[in-house]
C-alpha cells in the first residue's frame, strides 16, 4: 500500500475520523478503499501505456481540439456537480440536533447526482476514445470491462462514507461550542468534494490520453 501522503483526499480525511484503536469495521473499510485506489491506478497507469500509439504508427491530424471539446464538457460536469455539492441545504444543521438520518440521505442524494451525471459523461468519452483511433478504443473497452468488473466494488466502498461522517458528527455534537454544525457542514463538503475527485478520475484519465495522442474524427460534447 502507497504511504498515507499519496492517498486520495477522501481516504486521508476519512482515517482522520478513526480512533486509537480504530473500531475494526470502520478501519477495515478505510484500508480497503484506500487499498482499492492503489489497484486502480495501476490499472489505470497500464491502461494509459496501452492507449499511447507506437513509433511505426502513421501520422494523424492532431486530437487536441477534440480533447478540449471534452475537457470543457468535463469542467462543466464538475462545475455542477459542485455547485449541488456547495448548495445550502433544506434543514441547516442546527445546534441541538442529533439525529443523522436527514444529513445521510443528503449524502446518499449528492452520491446519486454524481452517480448518474459522471456515468453519462464516461459512456460518451468511450464512444470518442472509440472512434479516434485503434489504440484509444482498446483503452475505451478496457475502461468499459473495469467499470463492468469493479463499479459493483467501488458503489459498496463508497456506501461506507457515510458512517464515518456519522462517527465524525456524533463527535462533534459532544463539544460545548455551538459553533460544531458549522464545522461539519465544511467537513461534509469536503469529503462530497473529495469523493467527486475520485469518481471523475477515469473519465479524466481517457480524456488526456486522448489529448496525448493523434486522432482524425471530430468530437462533439453531447
């Protein structure tokens, strides 16, 4: 396993939250998806060596301007997605609350929107990595298979969140500061933040192998 300065943004914050000594399933869940990331990106990085085309390839026009038709529709993605994210919520948190139900199902919903919109978006960046050259559709396929073998893996992993923010909460409540929702409510975007990071990753991944290689078809954002 990589050392904790080279985990994702959502392992480090979630291992902030676990005690000395951790409760075991707790930890357990922290290792295993920190565990989980360190296999896919080394799936990821043999992915990308594949995609890049040999020496003896025959020259192509450029894919950079397709490339960026797709970067700007992956900041536009992100920025929504953000923007949901940074939204206040219905119920604040208020000061005297203690009952998580409410802020777990605003989780499970920001999951949901993440979910679906980044979903869309990766199927349509296949198609583009499809259609730009042979080297590029194997990367497409094989981002396909992954999605098909391990987002069943991911989806569980990440249904865990939620109980360490929970854990986080109920810590927060005990403090004699009324100030406490404040500081949840920054911690919770945080980790909605972080776990956006890491859901975008492949999609990001394809985009700039396609913007590393040389492509002929033009590309439309949908």
């Amino acid at each position: 396993m990589r050392s904790r300065s080279h985990r994702s943004a959502l392992v480090r914050q979630l291992a902030g939250y676990l005690p000395a000594p951790a409760e075991a399933p707790r930890r357990d869940l922290a290792e295993r998806l920190a565990e989980w990331l360190d296999v896919r990106d080394a799936i990821a990085l043999h992915a990308a060596h594949q995609a890049l085309p040999s020496a003896a390839a025959p020259p192509r026009p450029p894919g950079r301007t397709h490339a960026a038709q797709l970067r700007a529709g992956l900041q536009g993605l992100r920025t929504t997605l953000q923007q949901g994210i940074a939204a206040p919520p219905r119920q604040p948190i208020g000061a005297d609350d203690s009952h998580f139900g409410t802020i777990h199902q605003r989780y499970l919903d920001q999951q949901r929107r993440m979910e679906t919109g980044i979903g869309a978006f990766r199927a349509h960046v296949r198609q583009a990595l499809a259609a730009a050259s042979p080297r590029l559709a194997r990367l497409a396929a094989l981002d396909a298979t992954l999605d098909q073998l391990i987002g069943g893996r991911e989806q569980r992993l990440l249904s865990g969140v939620p109980a360490f923010l929970k854990a986080r909460f109920e810590q927060l409540r005990q403090t004699p500061s009324d100030a406490w929702p404040a500081v949840f409510e920054q911690e919770l975007r945080q980790a909605l933040l972080a776990e956006l990071d890491l859901r975008l990753q492949p999609v990001t991944g394809m985009i700039e192998a396609l913007g590393q290689s040389r492509v002929s078809p033009s590309i439309d954002t949908p």
